[in-house]
C-alpha cells in the first residue's frame, strides 16, 4: 500500500479519531474505506462491462463477430441523386 499524509483541521481529525473507536477500526481504515466508497478499487473495469453492455443495447443488438465496412457505414450513406 502507498503512504498517504493529510493536512487537516484538528477539530475534524478528533472527530474521525472519535468515529473510528466508535466503529472499533483505526482511523487508517476508517480513512480507507471511506474513499473506497468514493473511489472504488477498480473503476475501469466496471465502466468497461458498463460500456459493453451499452454497446449491445445499441441498434445493431448483440454482436458476436466484427462489422465490416459496409455494415459499419450502412447508416450514413443515403440515395445520390
């Protein structure tokens, strides 16, 4: 794990002090899980099966193999007149 220093009002750390017995933890894991819940352990990967799943929601549904060219451009060309 990396090493992390905070400046901060005393008053506030006395209250996360306080906070961190109440819950019987360290204020170090007090500190940890509350930017867990901000930030989780692994955003990418959740926002990636997210984009997935957008992805086979879309127009063309599921998809199992890749679009050609002409599948990929069918949308955008129109009659010439």
């Amino acid at each position: 794990m990396a090493t992390l220093t905070l400046t901060i009002d005393p008053e506030i750390l006395e209250a996360a002090k306080r906070e961190a017995e109440r819950r019987q933890i360290t204020l170090d894991q007090l500190v940890i899980d509350t930017l867990t819940t901000v930030v989780p352990k692994k955003p990418v990967a959740k926002n990636n099966q997210r984009l997935i799943e957008l992805m086979n929601e879309g127009v063309l549904g599921h998809i199992d193999r890749p679009l050609t060219r002409e599948e990929i451009y069918a949308e955008r060309t129109w009659p010439r007149s």
